[in-house]
C-alpha cells in the first residue's frame, strides 16, 4: 500500500496586514518533514504511526504551517497544492491529509 501524507495549515486573518508568502508555512518535506513531526501531538504524527503500523509505503511531499495571518498569496497556494496534488499523479493507494484554513 502507497500512501501520501500532507500537512497545509493557515488560520487567514483577512484584516491582518501581515503578508502569508510560501517562506511563512516553513515548508518541508520527505525525512525531514518526518523527523519533525513523529511522535508529536500532531495529526500527522498520527498519520506516520498508522502508515508504519501497516506496514505501508509513504511519502510526505510537504508539510507546511504559517502563524494567523493575511490570505494567503495565491503563488504560494499554488506551489504548496502542486507538491501534494502531483504527487498523487504519480500513484497511490490513499491520502491523509491534515488542512487547516480556507482551503
């Protein structure tokens, strides 16, 4: 079984005059991202220890959280989607995904 994990996370704050560029949601991925997050109190964590305990493969193409802020630029949006959305195109059994905001 191949599964994709993903994390995208905002809280918009449409009066806030603070700008939500791609370098605000810290973005990472594959290992790294993993490191970070397992064994945390986080859904992906969560999300880690089931693909593990079933003994799927997985791939974590990006997880990315930014403070409350102003919508997010439409730029950012885009390469964030992109890196989850074409890894689906390539192939999978499932996705879990852990969204927060006005996605």
């Amino acid at each position: 079984m191949r599964l994709i994990l993903a994390m995208m996370r905002h809280e918009t704050n449409t009066f806030s005059p603070i700008p939500t560029p791609l370098r605000a949601f810290g973005p990472k991925s594959g290992k790294q991202a993993i490191s970070i997050y397992r064994g945390t109190n986080n859904p992906l964590a969560a999300y880690i220890d089931i693909a593990e305990r079933e003994g799927a493969e997985y791939i974590v193409p990006l997880v990315a959280n930014a403070s409350p802020s102003a919508p997010v630029d439409q730029e950012a949006f885009d390469q964030m989607a992109d890196a989850i959305c074409d890894t689906v195109k390539k192939g999978c059994d499932g996705v879990m995904l852990d969204l927060h905001g006005p996605w």
